[in-house]
C-alpha cells in the first residue's frame, strides 16, 4: 500500500464480535480483522487511515446476508497482500463452498505443493487477512478435528456452526469436540468518532477474558 494514498477503515459489530475491516483508496478490501487475531491488522487514525464506513456499505450489507444465512458466497473486490505462493493458497480457499470443509493436504494438492510443504501451507492459511470472506474457517484437520484458527477455534465453531457444518460440537462424522477456548490477545481500539454498523441477529461471543485472568 502507497504511503500516499489513503486507506479506509471501519469496524462492524457481528455475532462472532467486531470485524475490523480495510479497504484501499479504489474500495478493494484488503483486510478483515477479529480481537485477539494472531498476526491481525491494526489501524490508527490520521497517517494514510481515515474511518470512513462509506466504502464499506456493500461488504456490510453482504456480512449481515451471511450472518442471517441468507448469502452463501460473498462477491467483494478483494486485494490482499502477500508472497506468490500465500496468495495461490488464499485463492484455493475461494474454491471452498458454503456448507463444506476440506483438509490441509487438499488444499497443498490443490496448488500443488508436496506433502513436505503441507506445513507452509498451513502458515499461509493462517496469515489469511481476509476472515470469513476468504473461507479459511472451512479447513480441517485430516483427522476431521476443528485445528488452528487465527480468529479462535470459538469463531470457527460459529461459523461452521452456521453454514451447517458441525454435528453438536464437532465437524460432521468427526466425533471430536470442539476447542473453544476464546482468545485473550488485546482487543483493537478505535477512535471514540469513528462509526461502528451492527449486524443482527445473533448474539455476539462474550468477552470472557476479565473472567479467565490470573490475580
């Protein structure tokens, strides 16, 4: 991203938590960001960010559809920065259909990577900078079990979860439950003037870390 041109922000209240969302000056998303993401992008205001919902409306409107089970695949401009080899992993995950999951070493198959590399491609679906709408949440372990997930293995659950995935808590004919312990990483701030949408009608995940801390 150009130093000089501007980039956009926003952040949306969703049943999973606060998206923090950021496009470039044209309107293409670059990022999609939870609290407690490993590796997630942060934002300030002034520099080349400013908080602006407006180029954000369409990805909104999208986001509330998904989340009401009404949309099954987002059509969003996309751009995400990253090595040759990440960004062929990020496209084979726009291959996952809604309602469906597949594997790591599928996923190395399917750009062909050797099972040696199995590995790195687990490392570049975990630097995916555009949760939920580049569908990382659909990969799993061979062994069926739920895995990693930069945004939490609670927020893969929901979202498997709504795309009917999961058989109670695990991923269907699995028989392994579910992790779900929440991440404890700091939560993004934000400037107290910039604009916040909401989508409904889930509730969203509890911050449960006040709760969990040592003395």
């Amino acid at each position: 991203m150009h130093m000089d041109m501007p980039a956009y922000w926003t952040e949306v209240a969703s049943p999973v938590g606060p998206l923090l969302l950021t496009a470039a000056a044209d309107g293409a998303l670059t990022s999609l960001s939870v609290p407690g993401q490993k590796g997630g992008r942060t934002v300030r205001d002034g520099d080349h960010w400013r908080a602006d919902p407006g180029p954000f409306r369409e990805a909104v409107a999208q986001l509330g559809a998904y989340f009401a089970g009404e949309l099954t695949a987002f059509r969003l401009p996309l751009r995400a920065e990253g090595t040759a080899f990440r960004t062929k992993v990020w496209d084979a995950l726009d291959a996952v259909p809604y309602g469906t999951t597949t594997t790591y070493g599928a996923i190395a198959a399917r750009v062909g990577a050797s099972r040696a590399a199995v590995r790195a491609v687990g490392g570049a679906i975990g630097a995916n900078p555009l949760l939920i709408l580049r569908p990382c949440h659909r990969v799993i372990g061979a062994d069926g079990s739920l895995t990693g997930y930069a945004g939490g293995l609670e927020r893969k659950t929901r979202l498997l979860a709504l795309e009917g995935v999961l058989e109670g808590e695990g991923v269907l004919g699995a028989g392994q439950p579910a992790n779900t312990a929440p991440s404890h990483a700091p939560v993004i701030s934000r400037q107290a003037n910039s604009s916040v949408s909401t989508l409904q009608p889930p509730e969203p995940i509890a911050d449960r870390t006040a709760a969990t801390a040592s003395p």
